[in-house]
C-alpha cells in the first residue's frame, strides 16, 4: 500500500510494529472519548471557501522564539519513539530539519538527548517533566542546554498517569514480569521486519535520558517502574520558577486546557503554552483541544504564544487550528505513524503531505500567509 495521506500511514504502522506497541502510540485513556473529539471537532469545522484573490504566492513561514521555520508545525514530544523505528528519535530529528519544522524530544525517549544532538544541525526543542528528585532534573536541564536545545517544553498535565487500558489489554502495563515478557517477545516475532531492524539491530532498549540512573541492564520494566516512582504529582505552580530558575531559554507549558490556568501561566513570564489533553491520553471526558483553544486564546493570546495540539492529521486541521487562534501546532501520534510506516523518509513524507494539504487549503480559502488565516476563513 502506498500512503498518500495520515490515515494511510496508521494502516501500515499498525502492520509494521508489535500490538503492544501500535496500541500504546494508538490509544487514549478510559473509553478514549476525548482522543476521538480531538478528531472530530475538528473535522467538523467548516472553512469558507473563497475566490479570485490571487493565491499565486503563498507563504508558509512562521517565526518561534526567534527562529525561522517553513510552516507552524512541529513535532510534538513522544515517550518511547525510539522503538518505532531503529533510533526512531534520530531519524525524526533528521526528517524535522529536512522539512524545517522544530523536533521535540520526550523525557522518556530512548535515544538520550547527546545521541540526538550529534546528528541534528539545528537545535531541537526539549521536553521536561516534573520528577521528584530535583538535582536529576537539573542535570537534565544541564544537559539540554550543553546539547544547544533551543527551548524547553514544560509538561503539565501528566503529575500521575491516565488509565489507559489498550496497555492492559496488550501486555504493556499489568503484567508479571514474565508474562509481560513473553507476551511482547511473541507480538515481535510477528513482526519480523521490526524484531530485526529495531528488537536487535536498535538496541540500547532503554530511556536514554534516565539510564544514568538506572543499572546497565534495565529492561523496559524497570524504565516504565522508574516513571511510576519518579513523576512528581506534587508539582504546582511554585516549581515553574524552579523550572525558570534552571533554564536560560525560552519555556513552552504544555498541557493547559482551561482558561484560568492559562491566565496563571501567563503571570509568570512563560513564552508560550500548548492547549492540549496529551492526545486524550490523560483525563478522558475533558474537551478537545479545539474547543479549548478560542477561550484560552482570549484570556492570554496577547501575553504569549498559543500553540496546540491533538487530532492534527492533515494541512487542513493546521488551517484550522490557526484559524481558532493558534500561532503554531505539534503533531503528535500523526508523524509517530509515518516514523513505524517507514523510518525517516516516512516522517519527511507525512510532514510534506502536510505542507501540500496547507498550500492547498490556504488558495482555496484565499489566505497567502499566516498572518491572514483568522477567524474569517471560518464557515460559522
Ligand atoms: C505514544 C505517545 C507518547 C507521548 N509521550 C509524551 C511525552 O513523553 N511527553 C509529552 O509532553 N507528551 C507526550 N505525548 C503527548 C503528545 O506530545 C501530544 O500532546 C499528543 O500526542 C497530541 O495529540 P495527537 O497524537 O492527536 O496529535 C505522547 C503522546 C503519545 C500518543
């Protein structure tokens, strides 16, 4: 099958990778209602169609945080993406420079932050969570900033893990140590292909980041059982100046879907915030972040930049997007699809499909750049 769009993409994942893997990136949390609103809210948004407005020149660009890129899309932090593809981190990090988009790199990624910086030639963003043991965050904070990250994504939304039973289900999360094993062992020799060029040929299997911490031969269980000790859910307000405290750059709070918060994080000097529920894989029930995003845009859009996420799997849902009022959005389990379907070259392609579906949908709303996509291109 050859992908010609997101959706094409989820299909060959789904046969490329082990269950226990595609079920992790696929899934939300509870009875998944809030990943599947992400989806279609959006999708219901109807856009205006406009004519004869000379759409010959149309400009894509965006500038964050002082840097330049070809369009306001980035890909978003994803835990584990290095077991999606051989070193999935290092050839995503490849294929965002190729297309010029920011590249996040995950807390919980398994190529460490100094593998993905000796092949970037631009820097890359960092995400961070709140982990208990404070002179461990500073090091990773230390590290980012040797390894030139250009700006630090806070996350928020995450002080303990949402339910999310497809991991039950699939052998990931509940197990014994044993049956988990043997579970995940049998999904991979299923998968051929993957249990060659990622189970042998990918290894370290580890967290890159937190191995310093762990012994040298920690299994994956280990890494999931250091998370569940180690995430902070005493985390408030007060650690943001801890996190500011430690970092020179730009800060990005991610994961604020109410406008009250996003009020809070606009008093403390922040320089950005994505409007997002962690791709519905946190508290199910809560809104999409489309619905979310107008309401956070009036409370704080003209104190720091929106940026959001969730549901985004086409140049029509950036437009979209860009229209409720976001300067720029992430792509999350959209760009992790392309990285199983096919490597580098897959995320290269999903990022140009995307590129294409914006041209598009700008000239036929009539819009020639960023800064005329508004509320006008809205069929309300
Ligand atoms: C498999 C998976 C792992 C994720 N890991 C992280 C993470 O480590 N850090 C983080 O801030 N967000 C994480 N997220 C949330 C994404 O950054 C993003 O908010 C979400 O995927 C957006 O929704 P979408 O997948 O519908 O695009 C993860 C999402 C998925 C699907």
């Amino acid at each position: 099958m050859k992908a010609v769009s997101v959706a094409d993409y989820r299909i060959i994942a789904k046969k490329r990778v082990p269950h226990f893997l595609f079920e992790y990136l696929d899934g939300g949390s509870f009875a998944e209602t809030t990943k599947e609103r992400n989806n279609s809210d959006l999708e219901s948004i109807a856009l205006r169609q406009r004519v004869l407005r000379d759409v010959s020149e149309i400009d894509t660009r965006v500038e964050l945080f002082g840097h330049s890129y070809e369009m306001p899309v980035a890909l978003a932090p994803v835990g584990i993406a290095g077991m999606y593809a051989r070193r999935g981190e290092v050839q995503a990090v490849r294929a965002a420079e190729a297309a010029g988009v920011p590249f996040s790199l995950s807390t919980v990624s398994v190529c460490p932050i100094e593998e993905v910086s000796r092949v970037a030639s631009k820097p890359f963003w960092f995400q961070l969570y709140m982990i208990r043991d404070r002179s461990f965050m500073r090091d990773l904070l230390a590290r980012a900033s040797e390894a030139n990250c250009s700006a630090l994504i806070f996350t928020v939304d995450l002080p303990v893990p949402g339910s999310r039973y497809r991991d039950y289900r699939s052998g990931l999360a509940g197990e014994s140590r044993l049956s988990g094993n043997i579970r995940r062992i049998a999904q991979s020799l299923l998968r051929p292909h993957w249990a060659w060029d990622v189970g042998i040929l990918g290894r370290p299997h580890q967290l890159g980041n937190i191995a310093p911490v762990l012994n040298r031969d920690s299994g994956l269980e280990d890494f999931l059982a250091w998370i569940g000790k180690s995430f902070d859910p005493s985390v408030s307000w007060q650690d943001l100046e801890f996190v500011r405290d430690n970092w020179d750059g730009p800060i990005i709070i991610k994961g604020i879907l109410d406008p009250d918060d996003a009020r809070q994080a606009a008093t403390l000097q922040l320089d950005a915030l994505v409007v997002s529920n962690h791709g519905g894989r946190q508290l199910d029930g809560v809104s999409s972040s489309v619905k979310a995003l107008p309401g956070i845009v009036d409370a704080v859009g003209d104190q720091m930049d929106v940026l959001v996420d969730g549901g985004i799997s086409s140049g029509l849902d950036v437009v979209r997007m860009l229209a409720m009022g976001a300067k720029s959005v992430l792509l999350g389990r959209s760009w992790v699809y392309a990285l199983a379907a096919n490597g580098q070259v897959g995320v290269e392609h999903v990022l140009e499909l995307i590129h294409k579906e914006m041209l598009v949908a700008m000239a036929l709303t009539g819009c020639r750049s960023m800064a005329e996509i508004d509320t006008g291109v809205l069929n309300s």
